[in-house]
C-alpha cells in the first residue's frame, strides 16, 4: 500500500477558500489543530468525523435517491465537494457504483447534460474560440504536473451518438476510473472536451444547449484544430499520456495512427476495448488447449470497437504466434452494414478494413439477400467459427439459429456479445448457454448474471468484459515510465497479465476474466506488465531495473485518504 495517509502538504488556503476546494476540502475530518490554523472553528460544526464515518453518511445519503440518474447526480455534486470523500466512497462500493459514475447510467447524464448543468468541470476547447486555444489552455494547466490528458469529440459516445458539449461527461467519468482503479492523483490529470459543434438536431434546436451551436466542423478544418490541441500538449507536457475516448469512426483510429509515433496517446475504444477482449480470448483458449492462431474469428459489427478488436488480436497472433501479418488477417471474417466485407461490396468498402476482404471466390453459391449481401447466418454455416465477437449495438443479432450453427462446428463455442447496455448485446449469455448445452464460453460488454447450467451442476459465470479490467492499468504503466510511446507488445503484455489473472483457468465455469470487485488490484497487475515491458523495448524515460517496477507502481498510486495539512501562504492553492 502507499503510504499516502503519512502525508503533509503545505497547503495556502483558509477559510471559505478551503471548503470549496475539492481537492483540499475534508468537510467535518478536519482537526481540531487544523480547524485553529485554516480559520475553520467557528464555520464547522463541533465533531471531528472520520473518513469511514463521512462515506457511511454519504452512502445513506446516496440510497435516498431512487434512480441512477438522481444518484449519478448527488455523487457528481459530492466530487465538486470533497475528492476525497467522493472516491473513498465509490471505493468501498466499487461494483454498485461504477455503473452509476460510468456506463450505463453516464450515457443519460450526457444526453441529458445541458439540461442538469450546475457548474463546469474540466476543459473546454471550443472551435470558434481556437485563436486563444493556447491562451486558454496554459489558464488551467500553467504550473501544473498534469500526467494525464483525456479527451473527445464527442461525436460517438456510449453507444448514443453525437452529444457535442456533453461529451465532458465521459472524459471526467474515464479520468475518475484512472483515478479508482489506477491511483491516477486526480490533481494531475485533466478532462477535455474538443467542441467542434454538432449534428445532433435536438441539441442544435435546444435553446438551453450549452455548446456552440453549429454544425460539426470536418475535413482540413477540423484535422487542424485537433493538431492545434495535441501539439500544446506535446510542447507543454510531453511525458503525459494523451487519451482519446468516443471519437467517430471516420476519426478514431485515424488519429491514432497520425499520434501514436509522436506522442503517448491511447484510444480505449479501440486499444483498451482490443486489449480486454484479447485477454478474455486468451483465457478461453486457455481452457480449450489452443493457440490464437486456431482460431476462425467472426467479427460482427466493423465500426471503431469491432476494428480495434480485429486488430489487437491479430496483432497478438503476430507477435505470440509468430503468424506473418498477411496470415493472420485471413483468420478474421467482418461483416458490417453491408454484410460481409468482400470484394464485390467494391466501394462500401471502408479504407481502414481493405486488409480483411474476403475474395469472392470463397463464396460462391453461398446465399444472398435482395441487396447481393452474405448475411451473418450464411457465414456461420460456412466459416464455422470458432469465435464470435459482437461490437453492433443490434440486440438480438444472435439468434437461436445462429449459435445453435455455430456449436455444430466447435466444441466450445466463444461467444463474446460485447454491445451495450445490455439492451443492445447481440446475445443473452443465458439463450447462448441453453442453445449450446452448457459449453458457450462467454464474456459481455455489459454486466449479466450467472447462467443455470442446462446439464446440472454449478452455475456458469458470465465474464464482463469491461475495458476498466485493463486502460487505466496501460495507461499508469506508460504513465509513470514516462513512455515515450504506448507500443503495441506494452498492450499486449498487459493482455497478457491480465489473462494470467482468469479465475478460468482454474476453473473452466469459473469466469473468463477477474471480478470487477478486484478490478484495483488487477490494474495494479497490469500497469507492472506494461510498465516492465516499456523498459525492456527502450521505451521508458526512467533509470528503473524491471525488478524495481512493482515497487515504484505501488508507491507511486494516490489512495483516496485525507493527508495532513499545515498553512503556507506560499503552498499548494
């Protein structure tokens, strides 16, 4: 454990100025002695409470309000009071209250976000203001050691689309996940929101819309105003790590890919989702006895999260089962809106998908639709898949017909609905089980309860497979070896360990991947792998052995636990 609690920090604050700070506020735990010296006696009341004593009132608090939303709110106006407080709750309540703060229920919070608006948070760069960008920027970050920068456009969030504005609402929730479960100290991290306008109509015809309210800018315009960002940062705080979140799919990887050589950036829609996924099918395989590069991998939904998925795990056929590129994309079958991708859809084509066409010639008397499509059905009973990963947001997609072709062609079906909510999965793990008597191995994107076993026995444990198993563990890896860059093997190494964590391969009804409720330890896990493997790629811009790598994540993680504080005109404000 850190040894946050012994802390002191010379703190210039007093009065007033410290309770409505909510990085230094500690609302009823300040001290008698610290009440004296911060002018705090006459504005408190008299009892000096403990932290676990605060959380207990601030839970019971919390469970007066009924519906996520109401409670998303009350912790949203908690973390404006007392930081604290606000993650030393969650903390005690990790797996009831992720989904409160994160998704599911943050996806009304943002759809809903000008109209619950109470006072600002984070960064706003707006488009029409761009002149003053490094003006504005240098207003909150100037004299700050910010580590982390977390950033999107907000074009796609959440499985709800173009929000504008609200898409602050997912960076401050993804900054707070670094925070819980990567000990991020919340001081040196910062939430951006990139306004480039939107094409939401309902937001554009809002009269209470808080964005500017314009159409989103694209094209050259556009690529500029992201370069402008991202090259204050480079020349601000270049040991940072930039990560991008909910960026469409015309933008996500692209970006991506223009960055990743120039600075540490991360897209958890396609690297943390990628990274997760591949652990969960690494610990699969694990229990089926075979290699990544055995398997028929079908991958229904080609958009930012199905592609980044494809790619990471052919990336870790590459690198652990030394497959030539080439080779290993011929195990990959996509299909999209138009079908599966082959030759004939000529145009309809993505650029960034070209790698994965199939050639006509493997389906030649396969049927089609009206359009000349090769449906889902169709590949199933041709592939014979040995995997299934689902990244449409089309609930249902899976239907009894088939999963029930799929498991005539493996023993052991791998079944990864991974669209959410749950609403949109493509599957209910639970319709899987039956209609593969008991043999599916599944992980979901959202949260599912165990499945009766069909045959008897113990029940089968549905997998979450939840990116905040594995991102803020790459990110504090890359983060405190202030890498240079977040390489592909440091990805894959921390797959890898997060992999070599799966409560399956000890039990195969046991699930695929950790608990959520371990989800702390388990990036802790995570950061030492990538951590280790930056040193060893030359990466790393610290004088580390990698036997020092554990000690140092450790040491280095903020712990939501009140520090003392001691007055300095001249200290931290």
């Amino acid at each position: 454990m850190s040894t946050q609690a012994a802390r002191v920090l010379r703190v210039a604050l007093r009065g007033e100025g410290i309770l409505t700070s909510p990085r230094f506020n500690k609302g009823t735990s300040f001290t008698v002695h610290e009440r004296k010296v911060f002018g705090l006696t006459g504005r408190q009341p008299w009892h000096v409470n403990t932290l676990e004593e605060q959380c207990r009132r601030a839970y019971d608090q919390l469970c007066t309000r009924e519906t996520p939303i109401r409670k998303n709110t009350f912790l949203q106006s908690l973390k404006d009071q007392n930081w604290v407080l606000y993650y030393g709750l969650i903390s005690r309540h990790l797996k009831e209250l992720i989904p409160i703060i994160y998704t599911p229920t943050q996806a009304d919070a943002i759809a809903n976000y000008s109209h619950l608006f109470r006072r600002s948070e984070g960064m706003f760069l707006t488009f029409s203001n761009q002149d003053s960008m490094e003006e504005d920027f240098l207003e909150q970050t100037k004299g700050r050691d910010i580590q982390l920068f977390v950033c999107s456009d907000a074009e796609a969030i959440l499985g709800i689309g173009d929000q504008g504005v609200g898409g602050i609402g997912i960076t401050t929730a993804k900054s707070a996940i670094y925070t819980l479960l990567a000990g991020i100290d919340p001081s040196k991290s910062l939430a951006v929101t990139l306004d480039v306008g939107t094409d939401n109509e309902e937001l554009l015809k809002d009269d209470l819309y808080v964005g500017w309210p314009h159409n989103r800018v694209r094209g050259k315009a556009y690529d500029e105003f992201i370069d402008k960002f991202v090259q204050l940062i480079r020349k601000h705080h270049p040991h940072s790590l930039l990560h991008f979140e909910d960026f469409g799919v015309n933008n996500a990887k692209r970006l991506l890919d223009v960055y990743r050589d120039q600075h540490a950036v991360f897209n958890d829609d396609i690297q943390g989702t990628g990274a997760v996924t591949l652990a969960a099918l690494m610990s699969a395989i694990g229990v089926t006895k075979s290699k990544l590069s055995d398997q028929r991998i079908l991958v229904y939904g080609a958009g930012t999260a199905g592609l980044g998925v494809t790619r990471q795990l052919r990336d870790a056929m590459v690198q652990l089962d030394a497959l030539a590129e080439s080779d290993a994309n011929k195990r990959f079958y996509l299909i999209d809106r138009y079908g599966l991708v082959k030759e004939s859809l000529g145009p309809k084509v993505r650029g960034d998908l070209r790698e994965y066409v199939r050639p006509d010639a493997e389906w030649e008397g396969v049927p089609t639709n009206d359009r000349g499509e090769v449906e889902l059905l169709e590949v199933v009973k041709r592939v014979k898949p040995t995997v299934m990963v689902g990244c449409s947001t089309r609930g249902g997609a899976f239907t009894e017909a088939v999963v029930r072709e799929m498991a005539k062609g493996t023993e052991r079906p791998i079944i990864f609905p991974l669209s959410n909510p749950s609403r949109l999965a493509e599957v209910d793990p639970k319709d899987a089980n039956i209609w593969t008597d008991g043999k599916a191995l599944m992980a979901s994107g959202s949260p599912f309860p165990p499945c009766k076993n069909p045959q008897g026995g113990k029940d089968y444990i549905v997998a979450e497979c939840n990116n905040a198993l594995i991102y803020p563990g790459l990110g504090y890896g890359a983060m405190i070896t202030q890498a240079r860059s977040l390489s592909d093997s440091m990805i894959i190494a921390g797959a890898q360990r997060l992999a070599s964590l799966s409560p399956a391969l000890s039990d195969p009804d046991s699930a695929l991947l950790p608990d959520f409720t371990d989800a702390r330890e388990v990036n802790t896990q995570v950061a030492v792998a990538v951590a280790e493997q930056a040193i060893e790629e030359g990466l790393a811009d610290v004088p580390w052995k990698k036997s020092e790598v554990h000690e140092h994540i450790v040491s280095g993680m903020w712990q939501p636990i009140y520090a003392d504080f001691e007055y300095d005109p001249n200290g931290l404000h």
